[in-house]
C-alpha cells in the first residue's frame, strides 16, 4: 500500500518490508533510501520531483472515526535487519514545489546498505486519476489517501491494473 498527502508538498508514505532469506548470523545495515518518481510519458527536460526520506512513522487506527492517524517516530536513522527480525518501517518521502497530476507515475526505491555493499532498488507505479487530482486539491497536507495494487480486477480493465490505485 502506498499513502499520498498532497497541499504546498508531496508526502509519499512508503512501507517497504526488509528482510534476508539467507540463514546468516550477519547484519545488514540499511543506512540511506532515496525514491525517484517520474511521470510515464514525461519528457527527459520535464523537471523530476526531487523526493527526501524525511521521517519513520506510525498509524494508529481510531475506532470511532474509522480513520488512520499518523504519528512521527524518529528522523531517518539506519536500520539494522537481520535473519530473525525483518524490518518494515513506515518511511515518509517528501517532495517539495512539485504536485500529482493525473497519469501514470514509475517510481523507484533504493535502498543503501552499509560496507559498501550494493544498493536494492525496487520499481513500482502509480496511477493517478482526475477524481483523485481534485480530491489531492480538497484534501489539503493532512489527508492522505491509499492507493493499493492488490485489489481484484476484471480482464477488461487497463494496462495499468498492476499500479497501486486510488
């Protein structure tokens, strides 16, 4: 699942999970994570969102508004994952002057590992719709809506149907 907030910033809430599938006694260190997002059809001059890992965070589930509310748990800071403790942090990416639009989005997700060890990169896309644009609009920087890839879907259904949609 993948949670956007949209006013004057970009607030991407990504929660990736970490894990090894070696048995090994070795720790590995996730030290640094940078998030690319670009456009599907955007040209090579268009300017590409520049995107920071700002926070680690939680939600908290309220039962009586049947909503999510976010909580700030640490500035970014390495994060130790080894065979018996996968890791999962919610990590929040911000991009500043920079905003949805309707369309498809390609995204990518690296992660750096300590020791000079390789980076992990994973892609993902994004499909925004008109409606959800307008909904970005009236929702403001505190309302962030889900966008899921794991819904069912019928065969008549577009390309798009493997992005993480509203």
């Amino acid at each position: 699942m993948v949670r956007i907030a949209q006013g004057s910033e970009v607030r991407l809430y990504l929660q990736p999970t970490m894990s090894t599938r070696h048995r090994t006694e070795t720790v590995e260190v996730i030290d640094g994570a940078r998030l690319k997002v670009r456009g599907k059809d955007a040209s090579p001059s268009k300017p590409v969102p520049a995107f920071y890992w700002d926070e680690l965070g939680s939600f908290s589930y309220n039962v009586g508004s049947n909503d999510l509310t976010y909580q700030r748990i640490a500035d970014p800071a390495p994060l130790l994952v080894t065979q018996d403790k996968p890791q999962q942090p919610l990590m929040l990416f911000v991009a500043e002057r920079w905003a949805f639009r309707p369309g498809r989005y390609e995204g990518e997700l690296t992660l750096q590992r300590s020791g000079g060890r390789g980076t992990i990169t994973r892609g993902f896309c994004i499909h925004i719709t008109a409606d959800v644009a307008v909904k970005f609009q009236s929702g403001g920087q505190g309302r962030f809506f889900e966008f899921r890839n794991d819904r069912p879907r019928t065969s008549t259904e577009s390309p798009d149907s493997s992005c993480y949609e509203h």
